[in-house]
C-alpha cells in the first residue's frame, strides 16, 4: 500500500512540475476529445431532426399490386394493353410487416369509382387516423371525418356543389350509402379531385371486402435502411410490388449520409493530427527525462515500474483530457444545434464514454513510442547524459 502511494505521489509530483506541457497535452487532448464529441451529437440530433422533416413529407415508400394486363388486338394489328383492377389482401400485407420487423407508420388505401347522382367520382377508401399521421400537409376545412363520414376534395366540392356537413349517397357495383360530409381537403394536388371515405365503407361499396390496391410506407431514413425495407417488403408480399418515393426518400438519405461521411472524415483528421502531437510532446518529455528515468533505474527500479509511472501519466492525461472534452464538446454541439438548426440543447451521456475513450486512446497511442524508448534505456548511458 505504502508503494502505490508513493507511485502517486510521484506522478502527482511529476506532472505538477512540468505544468506547462501537462497542461499542453491536456489542451490537445481535450480538443480532439470535443470535436469527436460535438460531431457525434450534432450527427446523432441531425439524424433525428431529419427523420423529423422526413415525416412531413409523408409516406416514402409505396406498395401497390403487380397489375393484371390483356393485350388487345388481332393479327399484326396490335391496340395496347388494357389494364384490369388488381387488389392486395390487406391480411398478407400485414402478416408481411409484422415478419419484417421493420418499425413504419403505414395507410392502406382502396381506389375506385363511385356515382354521385349522375357523376361518376374517384374515390379512395382510407384509415383517416393513419391518414392524418402520414400526410400533415392536407388542410382541411370543416373537420376530420368519424364514423359514417367523409372528406371530398375542394375540386369536386365546388363542382358539385357539396358543402360541409351535408348528406351525400354514394353508390358502388355491391351497394349504395348514405354518408355525412365532415370536411373538405385541400392539398393543390390530385387529392383534390377525389372523395375519402372509411376503407370498410369503400369495401362494401365496391365488393372488394378485405382488400386494398396501395400501401403507403413511412419508413425512417438512414444507411440503406430505406432499400433494405424495399428489398424485404417485395420479397415477402406475394403479387406485391414495393417502389420507393424518390424525391422523398433518396435526397433525404444521399443528404444525410454525405453530412455523416465529412463529420467522419474530419474528425479521423483531427484525431491523426491530434495523436502525433501527443506522441511528440510525450517523446520530448522521455528525452528530457533520460537521466532521471537512468537515476531510478540505477536505484533499483525495475522496467515495469517505471513503464507504470508513465503509463499512469498517459491514463490521468487521457481520462482528463476525455472528461474535459465530453464538456467543451457538449457546449460546442449545443451551440451548433441552436444557431444552425434552432434546435434545444441536448445534453447526451451516452457520448461521455466516447469522449474518454478518444482521450484515453490518443494518451496511450501517443506514448507508445516513448514507453518503448523507456525500455531501450540504458541507464548508465544516461546518466553519463549520452
């Protein structure tokens, strides 16, 4: 017990006598500790501030049935294809993303036609909750649809004059229904042609119980999550084809991926340059040093104690210089986050251990060299100031 804490005291005492170049190897250990760290978080809240933006794009990938085509046409004469109404099972579908594992938001959608009086209107049968999820960008005038209730676009409202909270019939091939019109959906796109009901009540309608023609896919961007769940999805749905929202899905993930890679790359080298300058202050110091490692290994130290005092003064630099550069690199991210993206400061513990471990890996990498020169010494050689 008595020689460990002699051991401390010494190193105490040897890092306190050169404050000026502990204090330098701090200074670079912290700043390559804290850029790794204020990387890191602005790259993990990046991540999430995209996803985040990603969802008011709505969904990204969509799931639609492999369509049904008859060529029409007799001898040479050849008049095109002719294409039939082709149906997902909403049950394989859903058996399909619960064996993918993959965690989405999902709306299920049943195109058709429907009279409305002497017109025939396109109509699309939804889960208006999921609905809501997914696209957040449609205004709605009046109010979400509930039970026994509808949504009409703004086009087919002003050409038929429908107005929020009247009465509609709606007739299908399998039946007609009586419905109530909670609010008009404007969106400046093809929604506005089109009347929204309940999926059951589109079902009934049409004769397609249990049956959808799209899916809609929200799945979070990242790596190459997104063709992952694209490749997995059409595997697993028979009949099933899975495409991708390009002007969604692709930027977003190209976007944060060449973010990622530079984030990376500067800090590999800040890390590099960060090492050699610890290795060549720690070089200097065994240098300076060379009679008073010959003195203590001429009164008997042995090569493994004075391997274990400097060694211990990598590890007490290395956890400092982490500790401190877990909180400059804090501060540098929140920083960041705040004027760069107007996000709250977060403060991530889970970097803490990061942080060390750069400190740690940059103090012992860097002496590495200098321990060995340690060993090499001989001490008579440097005593005689060789």
């Amino acid at each position: 017990m008595a020689m460990w804490r002699w051991r401390l005291h010494l190193l105490a005492r040897s890092l306190s006598y050169r404050r000026g170049r502990t204090l330098l190897l701090l200074a670079i250990l912290a700043m390559a500790s804290s850029l790794a760290t204020s990387l890191g978080i602005v790259s993990s809240c990046m991540e999430r501030r995209v996803a985040e933006e990603v969802r008011r794009f709505g969904a990204n990938l969509v799931i639609t049935p492999e369509n049904s085509r008859v060529t029409v046409g007799s001898g040479g004469l050849n008049f095109g294809l002719i294409g039939e109404p082709a149906y997902l099972e909403r049950r394989l579908v859903e058996d399909a993303l619960q064996r993918s594992g993959l965690a989405v938001d999902s709306s299920m959608h049943l195109a058709g036609t429907l009279r409305l009086g002497g017109s025939d209107l396109p109509a699309e049968g939804v889960e208006f909750a999921a609905v809501r999820g997914l696209f957040p960008w449609w205004q709605i005038r009046g109010a979400w649809p509930g039970e026994g209730e509808v949504l009409v676009g703004s086009t087919v409202a002003a050409r038929e004059r429908i107005a929020i909270g009247s009465s509609i019939s709606l007739a299908g091939v399998a039946g007609t229904e009586q419905v109530k019109v909670a609010g008009i959906v404007t969106t400046g796109g093809e929604e506005d042609g089109i009347v929204y009901l309940p999926l059951g009540t589109m079902q009934r309608l049409i004769g397609e119980p249990g049956r959808v023609t799209m899916v809609r896919l929200l799945v979070g961007v990242g790596g190459d999550r997104l063709n992952g769940a694209r490749q997995s999805l059409t595997r697993l749905i028979p009949g099933g084809v899975t495409r991708e929202v390009r002007q969604v899905a692709r930027s977003s993930e190209s976007l944060l991926a060449k973010v990622k890679l530079l984030m990376a790359m500067v800090t590999v080298v800040v890390l590099i340059s960060a090492g050699s300058s610890v290795a060549g202050t720690m070089g200097s110091t065994v240098l300076e040093r060379g009679r008073e490692i010959g003195l203590m290994k001429a009164m008997g130290g042995s090569r493994r104690g004075v391997m274990l005092l400097f060694g211990g003064e990598a590890l007490l630099l290395g956890l400092a210089g982490g500790g401190a550069g877990y909180l400059l690199g804090s501060g540098i991210a929140a920083f960041v986050m705040h004027r760069v993206f107007a996000a709250p400061p977060e403060l991530l513990p889970a970097f803490l251990p990061i942080s060390i471990g750069v400190g740690l890996l940059l103090s012992m990498a860097g002496s590495a060299g200098p321990l060995v020169s340690v060993l090499r010494l001989d001490p008579v050689v440097s005593l005689r100031g060789e």
